[in-house]
C-alpha cells in the first residue's frame, strides 16, 4: 500500500475522531484528531519526498507544524 493512501487513512480517521466527539455536543477540538491528523500529514510528506515531489512535500509539511502549534495551545489552556 502506497504510503501517501496509508497517510490519507490517518487523516481520514482522525476527522471521524473529531465528529464523533461532536455528535456528543461537544465543540472543542480533540488533541487526539491533531495528532492523528498530523501523523497522516507526515506521511504524506514521506511519500512527496521520497518521490521527488519536493514541492508537494513541503506544501503538505506546513499542515502537520501547524496542527502541532493547535495541540501546544490547548495543552497550555488546559
């Protein structure tokens, strides 16, 4: 399996993550979805990269260091 598909799965579940914890009411957003979500990013830099698609890869990168600042920032408001 192609990792780039494996990195989709990853993001793929963690929104399914999230949205069953907002079909409990719930409107904060799960550290657990970020972290899934930025764990199927860094595939998909993996795959960007090992197939010279620099540009991508970099592209994709900016997400998952994104997403981890969202995780540091409701850890500290916690």
């Amino acid at each position: 399996m192609e990792i780039a598909v494996v990195g989709l799965a990853f993001i793929i579940a963690g929104w399914f993550v999230q949205l069953f914890h907002a079909w409990k009411g719930k409107k904060d957003i799960l550290p657990l979805f970020i972290a899934v979500y930025a764990a199927g990013v860094f595939l998909r830099v993996l795959d960007g990269y090992i197939n010279g698609l620099a540009n991508l890869a970099l592209m994709n990168l900016i997400s998952p260091i994104v997403a981890a600042l969202v995780l540091i920032k409701i850890k500290t408001l916690k």
